[in-house]
C-alpha cells in the first residue's frame, strides 16, 4: 500500500506536468516564472520531490492556477 504523501506527491507532479503543458510551457520557462531550479522541477513532475506551501504558492502562480488546483484528482 502507497503512503498517503507519496500520492500527493504523484498527484502533484501529474497536474504540475499536465497544467505546464496545457500552458505550453518548457521546463525552463516554468522555471523562469516561479523562481526554481529545473531539476527540482523534474524531480517534482516525477514525484520524487515534495514541495513547501511556498513552492506550492509559486508554481500555482506561475501556473495562473490556484495552489488547490495542483493538488486535485
């Protein structure tokens, strides 16, 4: 059985990826917007990485989302 923070962070990464490219964004030019490294982001799009409720504010921003949109099914 999956740990609960593990899918939240699976959960997380899907939509950061999915909203990224939906916005037809590189890596790089989210990156660029929400002031964070690209390996950080890769590792957080694959889920590897958990993020703070700042980095979570950041990405939503540069994202044009909400922080609870990042984390919906």
């Amino acid at each position: 059985m999956r740990r609960p923070a593990k899918k939240l962070r699976e959960l997380l990464g899907v939509n950061v990826r999915r909203l990224r490219q939906e916005k037809r964004l590189t890596q790089e030019e989210l990156c660029a917007r929400a002031g964070m490294g690209q390996s950080y982001l890769s590792q957080l799009e694959s889920g590897a990485k958990s993020v703070s409720i700042d980095v979570l504010d950041k990405l939503a921003r540069a994202l044009g989302v909400t922080p609870d949109q990042l984390l919906r099914k």
